[in-house]
C-alpha cells in the first residue's frame, strides 16, 4: 500500500459512488446468460475486496482514544453503520488479523495473517472462507510454534503433508 492524499481518497469514493449509483440504475436484459454470470463473478470479487479497504480504515479509529471516539470502537460502529454490535466486533478482529498494522515507531507492518489478507485484497476468498482460516489460527495451541505451523502451510493454502 501506498500513502494517499486526503484529495485522492475523497475523489476515489466519490467516484465509486458515483459509478455504484450507474450500476444499480442498470437493467441487465441485454446480456446472454454467459455475460449475466460474467458481471456477477464481477460483483463477487467486488464483495470479497470490499472488507480490504475497510481493514485500514479500522485499524486507524482502533487507534483513537474512546473518548475522542465518542465510545469503545465496537459500539461506535454499530452505532454509526447500523449494525450489531457483534458484527461490529467481529469486523474489528477481523480487520487486527488482516488489516495492515503500523509499528509503535509508526512503521508500516503486514498483516497478522499475511496470506489471507493478500487473497481476500484479490477478490479470492469471501467471508466464509475468512471465518473458517481465523477460526483455525486461533486454535493452534499455544506450545506450536510458527515455524511448525508454516510447515503444514505452502503459500497460504493447507497442503497435505504431516
């Protein structure tokens, strides 16, 4: 990732809305069946990228005091995207484990889980499949080291060695 300027992401936004706003207004009868699977494996990988972009922005507010904040980051979310808290929550620990991380020095650090984050950013996996890969780190015994559990892992995908 690249450093933006504040310009640069309000343009980008606007005009995603903007093109969103174009999409939805669309009918689809024109396309052949073929095409019709085409946009929507389109719009797949859309959902699947979208959770990428909101990773950052999560980890930045995770960094604001509550009480500049308004309240605990969960709550704040719920609240404000009109969520359940427990949606909110997760969207929060999701965005710990695959959401750039900065340093105390304020040096840009990868994502807990590197591998995950670079398919989902790719439009590969959708939450299911983020759910099921965090679930799994989050059970490895603490005594396994990493080295071992890198091991049973090739390029992000489980392999059948071990």
């Amino acid at each position: 990732m690249r450093s933006s300027s504040r310009e640069e992401i309000v343009e980008s936004v606007d005009a995603f809305r903007a093109a969103w706003k174009c999409v939805l207004e669309l009918t689809f009868d024109a396309l052949t069946t073929p095409e019709r699977l085409n946009v929507l494996e389109g719009f797949e990988v859309f959902r699947r990228q979208l959770p990428a972009a909101e990773h950052a922005l999560i980890n930045e507010l995770a960094g604001v005091e509550p009480a500049v904040l308004g309240g605990k980051l969960p709550a704040v979310l719920a609240n404000r995207l009109r969520i359940t808290r427990a949606e909110a929550s997760r969207r929060v620990h999701e965005a710990a484990d695959l959401g750039q991380r900065r340093a105390l020095n304020g040096e840009p650090l990868a994502p807990v889980l590197e591998a995950t984050a670079a398919a989902q950013r790719n439009g590969e996996l959708g939450a299911g499949h983020v759910a099921v890969i965090r679930s799994f780190w989050q059970r490895i015994p603490d005594f396994v080291d990493i080295g071992a559990c890198q091991d049973f892992c090739v390029g992000g995908r489980f392999t059948s060695r071990g």
